[in-house]
C-alpha cells in the first residue's frame, strides 16, 4: 500500500471521453517520487460550465498530444498488480475507459482505490468528503482545486495520511480490481 498511482481528470464537457487534462502522481515506499502532467486535445468541444470550473480552454489544448499520442507513455502505470487512486474514482476510471474505447485502444485491468470512500468511512464528521474539504480538514495544500496536478498530489497526500493514521489494513476494503 506504499507504492500507487494517483491519477486525475479534467474533460472538456459532460462526455466521459472529452479528457482535457491528465496528472499522475507515483508514490513509492510512502514518497512522492514522480509527477506526471499534460493537457490534452480533446476531440470533443469545451462546455462553459466545465470551463468555469477548471479554466480550461479549447485554444489551451490546441496543440497537445491527443491521449492516444499520450497512451504509451501512461499505459506501464496500469496494470493488474498497479495499485492506482483517485478522489471520486468513478469519474476518473470512467474517463480513462472511456477515452481508450474512443480511440480503441485495450482498456487495462487495475488495482483501484477511491479516497471519497475511504474519507466516508474514516472521517464521518467531515461536513463533506470533496477534495478540497478533505484536504482542509487533514492540513493538505490544495492551492489550485480542479487543476489535475494539484488535485492529484493532494489525493496522494490524503491517502498517505490515511495509511499514517489508521494503516494499511483498514485502507485495504476500499480496493477494487477494475477491469475493462
């Protein structure tokens, strides 16, 4: 449980396959030894109200690999025995599978462990389990909510500070084998 992955999204419009932006955070032995982020040209156009919430833009992605152009560098992060996190992993596994269907590629079976349900359960006092609250209550900066790099290293540090807190074992219920 030292050694994951941590990845987040952000998409152009409400269509799972519109990622406009990726970060990968690679925890080993309980450090942060990598960080991983691009933007994306998404095939899909921008919606104001995704826009308003991370500030992207189609003329920020203009000139970004498209994800497929991406893929081959990320793909060695997933894998069977590859523990990967997110906040809210729904939406992000979502994304990834549904951007690799887009573009037809072989969506990879993986490790998967979602810190809003871990922070459910380990802190029912929290008003809330978003990210930002979250990262307030336990002390994590969180300087730039909803930009994927900063929303990722505070996933990280939330997990982290679950493992420091009450151990790998309790976190182990919350990891689920996501397939394709």
């Amino acid at each position: 449980m030292n050694d994951f992955v941590v990845m987040d999204f952000e998409t152009a419009n409400a269509q799972r396959h519109s990622a406009a932006s990726i970060a990968l955070i690679v925890v080993r032995n309980g450090e942060i030894v990598d960080k991983f982020y691009s933007l994306i040209q998404t095939p899909t156009p921008f919606a104001a109200a995704n826009t308003a919430i991370h500030g992207l833009r189609a003329r920020d992605v203009a000139d970004a690999p498209t994800f497929a152009e991406l893929w081959p560098f990320l793909a060695p992060f997933f894998g069977p025995d590859q523990l990967v996190v997110a906040h809210n992993a729904p939406f992000d596994a979502g994304v990834l599978r549904e951007t690799l269907t887009y573009y037809d590629v072989p969506v990879p079976t993986y490790q998967l462990l979602d810190t809003v349900r871990s922070s459910r359960k380990l802190y029912p006092e929290f008003a809330n389990h978003k990210l930002n609250t979250v990262a307030a209550e336990l002390a994590i900066p969180l300087a730039q909510h909803h930009n994927a790099l900063a929303d990722a290293s505070a996933t990280a540090n939330i997990l982290l500070a679950q493992i420091q807190t009450f151990g790998a074992n309790a976190l182990a219920e919350f990891i689920k084998l996501q397939r394709a």
